[in-house]
C-alpha cells in the first residue's frame, strides 16, 4: 500500500444468507483517478460500494481509504468520501437550497457557511434557477445533479457514485460525464460503479469488470476492448444462406470465431478494427453468401461479458435494448 | 425537461483550493463530540419541523383528537361516571391529557417508519454524524405537537367548564409532564418503527399496545369501581401514574410521590428504548 493509493480492499467479502454477494474482490484504486467498476445487475457492485463507504458492515477481508480502516473507524471514513446512490438521496419534501443547507449544517458548517456553499453548488451545477423550487419538480437529471452536489459541499476527497447516468437521457449523460471529469480536475478521486461500457470507456483510467461477485477482469477501458474486440460486425444472412460456410469464411478472413445466433440468421463477428468489415464481405461475396443486412457496432457489455466469463449478462431482455441504443457506426 | 446547461468547470472566480486527502484524513475525527450531536439533532429538528409545516395535514391527530374526545367523553360518560359534567371533568382532563399524548406518540412511530424508507435517509447514514440524530430530531420536533395536543385538551376542558384547582402553575407543570413523558413514550414507537416493516405494521404494533394501556388504568374511571384483578393491573401501568401525577398538579397544585414515579417511568422508558431503538436503526443499514 503506498501513500497514494486511495482505496485498498484484499479479499472484500458480502453473504445474504447463502449468497455470496461480493465474494473475495481485491481492488486498488490510486489517487487522482476515475475507477470503473463494471458489471451487470445484480453483480455485487452497489453491494461493494456500500461497505466500503460503510453502510454496510464488512462480512470479510479488509478495506481501507487513504489509509484508514473502514470496519475500525467507519466515522473518519464518512469524513472522507461523498456518496451519491443510484436513487437521488434527497429530502423530496424540501427545496433544493434547504437540502444542501442542512447536509451542510449536519456535517458541522455554520448557517452563512452552509447557505453559502448551497449557493455556491448550485451555482456550479446549474440548479440556480430551481433553487427553491420543491424536489418534487425536479427532472431526473437534476435530482441526479443536486444528489452530486450534495456528496460534495464538504469537498470530500473520494467520491462513490453508483451507476450515475443511468435512466438520464442522451444529453444530460453528457453533463454527468463532464461534471466527473470536472471532480478530478479538482484534486477528487472517484469510484464509479456502471453497467455500460461506453461510460467506462468515456470516464474510466480503469476499469474492474465485476460478476457474480467476483472480479472477471481488470485493466484500463482499452485492454478491455480488446479482450473482445474493437468493434462487431453484425449481418444478417439472406434466407437460405449457409450458416455453416459463412462461419468458415468468417474463421479463414479474420482468424476469430463468430458468434452465431441460433434459430436466426444473425452472425456476430468480433473485430480488432473496423476494416476487417470489408475482408469478411468480401470473402462472403466470394463464397456465395448472400447478406440481408450489414452493421458494424462498438461492443456491448454483454459481448465483454461472453468473452470474459462464457456467460451472458443473464438480462437478455435488457441486453436487447441496450444493444438497440448504442450507436451503430457505418461501414467506412 | 430543464434548459438548464451545466458548466463542469468552475470558472477561475469560484474555483475552490484543490481536495488535499491527506489535510482531509489528519482533519477526519474518530467521533461525534456532545456538541456536535446537539447540533445535529437541532438540525434534524429544523428539517421535521419543515415538513411539518408543510404538510399540515399532519396536524389533524394533535388538534381534533383533544378537541373532540374531551368533549364527547364528557357529555358521554360524565353523567353515568360522576353524577354531572362538572363533577366529571377533574377526573376525566387528566386522563384526556395523556391519551391524546400517547397517541401522539403512536404517529411519531409510524412517521419515522414512512420516512425511512425515504432515499434521503440513505444520505443520511452515509454522513459522518451520531446514529441517533435521525432518530432523536423528529422526536424534539415532536414536542410541538405533544405541546399543542396537551394545551388544546385544557383549553377545551376549560370552554366547557373545567376548573383547574392547581391554577396557572399546577396547568402549566401538568403540561410540562405530558410533553416530557410523551416524549419518552415515543421512544418506544420510535423502535416499533425501526423494526417494523412497513408504516401500516407500526400502526398496528402501536393499537395493540396504546389501546390496554390507556383504558386499563385511571384515566376514564375510578379505579374502585374494576375488578380486583384489572385494579392490581390499573396501580401498575404507568399511564395511571401519568394520570395522576397530571390530576395532581392541576387540580390541587401539588408535586405528589406520583410526579416522581412518572418521572422515573418515562426515564426508565428512554433508556431501554432509545438504545434499542438506535440499534436496530442501525442494522437496518
């Protein structure tokens, strides 16, 4: 453990009855950094975060947070890290100035000080306009944005957020996205937890890919993507087309095997970059395969997911959609 | 959907000094000090008086409750109890008084059980302050509502005939008891509360428990005219001591041996129930 490590965790372990939750993770997470912690619903990330930041007791293995223990002194700890859940912690009932005042005044500021610092975060966060305005007219993402500024006013060195974009749309992910970036930039360490890999690759220095408990796979967003590839060309055979001898084609031209899905005449083919597209096409063309349809997408958590635990994300109906809203990029 | 932008970067005019962790860990302290707590709870307070105000609704227990029963209860069983309503009123207020603060407490409970399903609590045990203060907050906000069930019930007795013996200081020390033992009591619904699972279960908890304890003691009627048994059960439960210690001081004035056993009761309550209540507040994490 050096001094600038941020959090330190070996062995972190969580049991609900029979079920091993989080089960034996080790994580390092080094100053200055933002670390992604990757996975499915149900993975154990929010799990995770909730005994590191002590909100639940530690049922094994040790953690510590620059340096201090977490089951030892669980109020130093809360000293020194901001939480912001994945449901917007804030008091519905109260306006947006009061709720930040009053965390402000629980955690020791004096009434000018506290109203000064909501002023300020709200400022900063774009709430302004809305700043006595009842929660309950909030949009999702300003609710999200006034949950952020409140894990901040006592400018906590660590922050956890749990999946912080999800359910926001397009553009307000973006905000969220520069706003974390905007934290380090001020000196904040930040562990997020988040089940998109394009978050991960957008905010991440690395990135633990987590399941079922267990840590799967760790390195930055690129190792990663790699690891299944760059990109994915998705077609869709014509109707009596051989699947047999495209998936041969496919393992000639680019060497990997593609994933065929069964019952249907979609064919995945993993690629180190987007080219390879036209290697396979034309080796397709060339063997007589004929092609209804043809894309090529990032890859989804659920194909990081294949390559690296030889299951899927065990959400298939979720997966579909998700796999709907990515961006496809077209053929260069 | 707000217009709203978002600039990420504070600009050089609001630019705060950079996070320094390690200024941040020789700063963190191990634990809450007593001051900090009483701030704390004074701020929890402030946030429970907030709501209160602005959902008045929350009212309606603590102002037509007294109002109400002290009338129905009055012209109901002031004859066949007492002879007359007149008569029946020293005996009755008394006891009106402490059933109204009882079940005041019942919707201390019940409130906290609605309330800690809320996502702010999730903030709440997340920030570096004493476990009780989430707990113990409402609870000093709650002397208002035990203040005016208390003071609505007299002021009703007195429209409608009542006379207070003790006078000015004998009322307002009886007040002074029902608010302090009510808090205490609360104490109690405050741990229903942590360990029931739902608000409507609290309710139910509360009922079983408000119900015996108020129409087996002194309050409504004189004890001689129970059975033995319920007698031995009635000298026993503290709301009779309530009763009396509250008849007491405002109908003659004076600070009796029952004033102390009440006293002692309520401080008895608040030390079993308020580390209960604490504990299994915190296992709900």
């Amino acid at each position: 453990m050096t001094p600038t490590t941020a959090v330190h965790a070996t062995g972190l372990m969580k049991t609900f009855g029979d079920f091993r939750a989080v089960d034996g993770i080790d994580l390092d997470v080094q100053q200055g950094e933002i670390f992604g912690v990757l996975g499915p619903n149900g993975a154990g990330k929010t799990t995770m975060l909730k005994m590191l930041a002590t909100l639940l007791p530690i049922d094994g293995g040790r953690a510590s947070v620059f340096g201090v223990d977490v089951a030892r002194e669980p109020h130093r700890i809360r000293q020194l890290l901001g939480v912001t859940g994945q449901y917007a912690s804030v008091d519905e009932d109260l306006t947006a100035t009061e709720n930040l005042w009053l965390f402000g005044r629980l955690q020791g500021l004096r009434s000018a000080d506290a109203r000064a610092t909501a002023r300020r975060l709200l400022e900063q966060f774009g709430l302004q306009e809305a700043a006595n305005k009842p929660i309950a007219q909030f949009s999702g993402g300003m609710r999200r944005r006034l949950d952020l500024a409140a894990s901040l006013i006592t400018r906590p060195p660590l922050i956890f957020l749990d999946e912080p974009t999800t359910g926001l749309d397009p553009r307000t992910r973006g905000q969220m996205w520069d706003t974390i970036r905007g934290l380090v930039a001020d000196g904040c360490t930040v562990l997020l937890t988040t089940q998109y890999l394009d978050e991960a690759d957008q905010l991440a220095d690395r990135v633990s890919v987590i399941d079922r408990g267990r840590k799967v796979a760790q390195g930055t967003p690129d190792e990663l993507k790699t690891s299944v590839g760059n990109s994915t060309l998705q077609l869709r055979l014509a109707a009596g087309a051989d699947q047999e001898l495209a998936a041969q084609v496919v393992r000639r031209v680019v060497g990997l095997e593609p994933v065929l899905t069964p019952g249907s005449a979609y064919m995945n083919v993993p690629l180190d970059a987007a080219d390879g597209a036209a290697d396979v096409l034309i080796g397709l063309r060339q063997a007589g395969v004929r092609i209804d349809s043809v894309s090529v997408a990032q890859p989804t958590l659920d194909e990081v997911f294949l390559a690296l635990t030889g299951h899927d994300t065990g959400e298939a109906e979720q997966a579909d959609t998700e796999i709907n809203d990515r961006p496809v990029l077209e053929v260069r | 959907m707000s217009t709203l932008t978002l600039d990420p970067r504070p600009t050089a005019r609001a630019a705060p000094p950079a996070v320094d962790p390690g200024a941040a860990v020789a700063r963190a302290r191990a634990r809450t000090t007593p001051a900090e707590l009483i701030g704390q709870t004074l701020s929890m307070a402030w946030r429970a008086l907030k709501k209160m105000r602005r959902n008045p609704e929350q009212f309606f227990d603590v102002t037509f409750q007294p109002l109400l029963f002290t009338a129905m209860f009055a012209y109901i069983f002031g004859g066949a109890i007492s002879g007359n309503v007149q008569r029946y009123l020293p005996l009755m207020i008394p006891g009106i008084v402490a059933q109204t603060v009882l079940t005041t407490c019942m919707s201390t409970g019940v409130q906290l059980r609605e309330d800690m399903e809320k996502g702010v609590f999730d903030r709440f045990k997340a920030l570096p302050i004493a476990r009780i203060a989430p707990l113990a907050g409402p609870m000093v906000a709650d002397l208002v509502r035990y203040l005016i069930a208390a003071s609505l019930t007299f002021g009703m007795g007195i429209i409608i005939g009542y006379r207070p013996g003790g006078g000015v200081l004998g009322v307002l020390g009886a007040v002074a008891l029902a608010i302090f033992t009510g808090w205490a009591m609360a104490w109690i619904f405050t741990w229903f509360g942590t360990i029931a699972r739902s608000a409507r279960a609290v309710q139910g908890y509360s009922m079983m428990v408000l119900f015996p304890l108020t129409f087996l003691s002194n309050a409504f009627v004189p004890v001689r005219t129970l059975p033995p048994a319920l007698r031995t059960f009635v000298a026993i439960n503290p709301v009779s001591h309530l009763v009396s210690a509250t008849r007491d001081l405002a109908n003659h004035g004076v600070i009796s041996g029952q004033v102390g056993w009440t006293l002692l009761a309520a401080l008895v309550v608040i030390a079993i129930f308020a580390p209960l209540s604490v504990r299994s507040y915190q296992r709900h994490l």
